[in-house]
C-alpha cells in the first residue's frame, strides 16, 4: 500500500519504541484521535493501508477495528518535524472512540462565562 522513501521514517527510539499517531479525518480535518504506534504498528499499516496501533495497556498490536469493525483507511501519511509523531489522514468507519463517539476529544472545557451552544 504504502511505500516510504528512506528519510520517511518514524524515529521510535526517542518514545522508548512508541510514537504518537493522530488520527483526522481526511475530508473535514476533525481530530479523531490519539494512539501510539511501535515499529510492528507502522509496518502493518504501510502494508494494509489500515490504521495500526500499539495498545499499552495490553502490551500488543492494535488492528483498529478488527473486532468493532470501526476500522480507519488510511489515505496519507504526515510525519511530524522532529519524526516522532505521525499523523493519519483516514477514512473512518463508524465511531473512533471506544465510548461509542465518533472523535474521542467529545468533551470541551471552555472559559468562564463562554456561551455554549
């Protein structure tokens, strides 16, 4: 699916084997969500063209959706300056979040005395 060029990748050893990985929709730009990626991560969603991840609560790979059938296709990929976080721009399916919410950033604080719709 994808196939980086050489100053294209992802510098895992800086977060102790783990990067960043921002989830955002491909067509409105809404952050969807926030997830860490290993190596393995990376790799299975270059050759997929769907989201990876690595979950750190479980301590393995995280094919997003596998289960929920929620998955994210992936339509580009932006490494970040310092190459240690990565955003993807995906077609989601379904909600992101597990709490059923389609972005996981759902809730907002706003200043005191803001209007809120």
């Amino acid at each position: 699916m994808f196939t980086p060029p050489a100053d294209f990748t992802p510098d895992f050893q800086k977060g102790n084997g783990l990067i960043a990985a921002i989830a955002q929709d491909a067509d409105t730009g809404e952050v969807l969500m926030l997830a860490w990626m290993n190596q393995q991560a990376w790799e299975a969603t270059l050759a997929t063209g769907e989201a990876h991840y690595y979950s750190r609560s479980r301590k393995e790979l995280w094919h997003k959706g596998a289960t929920s059938g929620h998955i994210q296709k992936v339509r580009a990929i932006r490494l970040d300056c310092d190459s240690d976080a990565v955003l993807l721009l995906i077609d989601q399916v379904g909600a992101a979040c597990h709490t059923g919410h389609r972005s996981c950033f759902f809730r907002e604080l706003l200043p005191a005395g803001t209007p809120q719709d």
